[in-house]
C-alpha cells in the first residue's frame, strides 16, 4: 500500500524532481487565483478525505473528467512556493493532448496522509491551469502494475 500511495506524489508532481528554466511573473490575476486554488485545496485537505475529493472532482481541468480517481483515505496537503511560479507552453499530461488554457507550474511540497497517518512528503512541480478564469488541476490516480 505505500508503493502505491508513493505514486500518488509521483502522479502528482509530474514525475520531477526541479523546474527548469526561469520564474517569470505570472499576471497579477492569474498569480491571484492559483493562490486561492491553492487555499482551497488544502482547506478541503484539512475537512478530510471525503471533502478534498470533492475539491479535486470540483477542479479536475473539464478536459480531463474521464481521469477522475478515488483515493480513499487519503488527503493530500500542498505548500506551494509561489515565487517558482511560471507559464509551462509545453507541458501536456502524458498520453494526451495539451490541455486547454494557460497552463503554469509551480514548485510544491507534498504532505500524503492516509487514514490520518504520515505516508510521505515529496518536494516536485504541479501544473494548473487557468481556463476562463478557473483554475483547474489535475486528479492524481494511483498506477496498476
């Protein structure tokens, strides 16, 4: 079961482990509105397992609805460190087409929690997008070997 809560940080981080390249300012708006995702995340985190899937259900970007998982248990805690914040033009998640909007990623720390106990902590990047004025993420899954 650690191994595949593990992926789950994987998934979630995009599989790296840095950003590359320079930050560069993200508009005043944008930068405004990934800060309150942000908040919002860990705030439905916070309320439990059951409310943040809901969160993530709520914000998974509308191109990708058929890639919602369940994660039972499971809450996710994420401290993003905004000044890492950058437009990412060519980022897409794997086997797909790039999603709609302006797509940004941001340096995080992870904290995975299941059933109240510590999985692990993971420090990667996360991808968001802002589409029409939403920000949109994308639901982690765990991987079937």
């Amino acid at each position: 079961m650690r191994v595949a809560l593990a992926a789950i940080l994987l998934l979630l981080t995009g599989c790296t482990t840095g950003i590359a390249g320079s930050p560069v300012a993200a508009g005043l708006a944008d930068r405004d509105l990934i800060t309150r995702y942000f908040s919002e995340f860990d705030a439905a985190a916070q309320q439990g397992s059951a409310a943040q899937q809901d969160f993530l259900r709520r914000t998974q970007h509308p191109d990708f609805t058929d890639r919602i998982c369940e994660l039972p248990g499971v809450t996710i805690s994420v401290d993003p460190t905004m000044s890492t914040l950058r437009p990412d033009a060519k980022w897409a998640p794997e086997g797909a087409n790039r999603p709609r909007g302006a797509v940004y990623v941001v340096a995080v720390s992870l904290t995975v929690t299941k059933d109240g106990q510590l999985v692990g902590d993971q420090i990667g990047s996360e991808r968001i997008v802002v589409l029409d004025g939403v920000v949109y993420g994308f639901m982690p899954c765990l991987r079937r070997n």
